[in-house]
C-alpha cells in the first residue's frame, strides 16, 4: 500500500477517535490498533498525535470551507446568501468535531497550529461575508458604510452564537435564530 493510502487510512480512523475521545484522550495506540498498524508504524507517516490531529483538522477545515462556499454558489440573493452560509456552517461544524473543538476550546490553545486554523478559519470568515456584503451592494440592494467593519461586526457575532448553537440546539431553532439575527443585521434596531 502506498505513503498516501496509509496516511488516508490513519487520519480516517484518528478523525472518528478524536471526534470522540477528543486529542487530549486520545492516544496514538488507539489510533493504530483502529488504522491495522503497529504504534512504530505509524510514526513513519506522523510525527505523534499532535500531527494526526492537526492533519485531520485541516481536512475537516478545507471540507467546511468548499461546503459553504458550494452552498452559496448559485444563490442570486445576497440575503439568502448570508443566511445559507450561516446554517450550513453550523449544520457542518456540528458534523466535524474535530474543527469545531479546534476552533472552539480553550485547552488547544498553546498548539501553534491550532492558532493557525482559527487565523485561517476567521480571515476566510470574513472574506466570505464582506464578499456577500459587497455583492449586496453591487446590487443596490444593501447600502453600506463601511464593508470591512460590517462583515467584521457580523462575524464577531456568529463567533459568539456558535458556541451556543452547537450545543444541543435543534436545526430548526438555529434557523429562527439566524432569521432574527439577520432581521437586525439587514433592517437594524430602530423604528421608522
């Protein structure tokens, strides 16, 4: 079997023991008694259990990342955009454990690469939403002052309801939320 498939192989089997034990539970015997490897073996392919983890993490980031932006692809509206991005967000990061731990949990602070994904995750955030913002307003459908400050307002926000959300909140309930969320965002708080 060739390097690729055996490396497939492990972050496979280490992104379903992650998901469930979490890293710091986790231990690499475990990873290669699931992966049909002796522990020796798999230290040909990874460095130890940070690298699997952080291999699995960027997988499961890159897999977020073309999802949402498949979502929105073919949507003309920038509203129903930025409400499809939202939904499939969380309705991806409640699948993907491993990303949502890394973005979410303050023990994985100190890992380098854990700063990086959330640097990484948080710039592609925002470019995502500034875009919908400026195309709103290429539109003439949004009228904004300034775009930056607004998809940063925005994400700033979401941070903040994600944790909440992906506790045990049904889809439903996330959906309402997003709605009333976006009626502040879209139509603001004062009375006309």
């Amino acid at each position: 079997m060739k390097a690729d498939e055996k490396k497939k192989i492990i972050t496979q089997v280490a992104q379903k023991i992650f998901s469930q034990y979490g890293l710091i539970k986790t231990t690499i015997a475990e990873i290669a008694q699931a992966a049909r490897m002796g522990k020796a073996s798999l230290y040909h392919y990874f460095k130890g259990k940070e690298d699997i983890f952080k291999e699995v993490v960027e997988q499961e980031y890159q897999f977020l990342k073309e999802k949402t932006r498949e979502a929105i692809t073919n949507e003309d509206s920038p509203q129903k955009k930025l409400k499809i991005y939202i939904i499939k967000k969380m309705e991806y990061l409640k699948e993907l454990a491993n990303i949502h731990s890394a973005l979410k949990d303050d023990y994985l602070e100190h890992y380098a690469f854990i700063k990086k994904i959330r640097d990484k995750n948080n710039r592609g955030e925002l470019l995502t939403i500034r875009e919908i913002l400026q195309d709103g307003e290429d539109k003439g459908i949004f009228e904004i002052n300034d775009i930056e400050l607004t998809a940063f307002a925005i994400a700033t926000a979401l941070k903040g309801l994600e944790v909440t959300w992906s506790l045990n909140i049904s889809f439903p309930e996330i959906e309402s939320n997003v709605d009333k969320l976006l009626e502040i965002v879209f139509k603001g708080i004062v009375k006309r």
